[in-house]
C-alpha cells in the first residue's frame, strides 16, 4: 500500500458517514478541476461498477427521480438543465442523422413539444405559443 493509501485509510476511518458524504461533495468540485469531458468519462466507466455494487436501482430510481415532481431529486435537476441542454443537443445531432431519420424525427418532436408544452394553458395561452412557434420557424 502507497504512502498516500494509508493516508487515505487514516483519515476516512476517523469520518462519519455524514462526513464522508459532506466531504465527496465539497471536493468533488475541486478534484474535477481541469479534467475534459472525456477524463471524467473515462473515470466513470471505471468507478461506477464500484458504486453500484449491492446497490437496488428499482428501489432507487424513484427517489433520484424525485418522485413527487418537486425541486428534489433528479426530476428537479433535469427541468433546470434541459431548457438550455435540449436545443444543444438538438443543433448538434440533427445535422448529422441522414435524411429520412429527420424526416420522421422532427414531426414527432415538435408534436411532442407543442402537446406537453401546451398543458395546463388556457386556450389563449396555447394559441400565443402556437403563433410564437410559427413566427420562429
């Protein structure tokens, strides 16, 4: 075992659960500074197996999700990021599917788009949004 393994070991012995999860999420930050995107998914593929072990994602899931559609969890997480990550994606993929994919794609999308983005408005409300969207398109 290296010098800093049994630093490691000392240290995190002497830490609370509360303060192991306290403390992985302070330095996180700070130890991911500087790696690419593909550093951290190389880091990924390699850790992920340790963290899933024992772990039971059909219990699991539910509470990431957020499973009473409030700000927590991962439901709240993805309704502040997809806003601005959808159209990113959306530029940066469609270029690239062939042609007959779009085709089939982009109607399904903006189907999608104006049916769960018209919910809960009022017939005013939708009928603005419908124009809106036609304006930009």
């Amino acid at each position: 075992m290296g010098m800093m393994e049994e630093m490691m070991d000392a240290m995190m012995g002497k830490l609370s659960k509360e303060e192991k999860l306290e403390m992985m999420s302070t330095m996180m930050e700070k130890f991911l500074a500087g790696f690419t995107a593909e550093d951290k998914q190389k880091m990924m593929e390699k850790m992920m197996p340790k963290m899933m072990e024992g772990v039971n994602m059909m219990e699991m899931m539910p509470k990431m999700m957020g499973g009473n559609g409030g700000e927590g969890g991962m439901m709240g997480m993805m309704s502040k990021m997809m806003p601005g990550m959808m159209p990113m994606c959306l530029e940066m993929m469609l270029p690239s599917l062939p042609k007959k994919e779009r085709v089939s794609f982009v109607p399904r999308m903006v189907s999608i788009l104006m049916d769960k983005g018209c919910e809960g408005m009022s017939e005013k409300e939708k009928k603005d949004l419908r124009a809106k969207v036609l304006r930009k398109s």
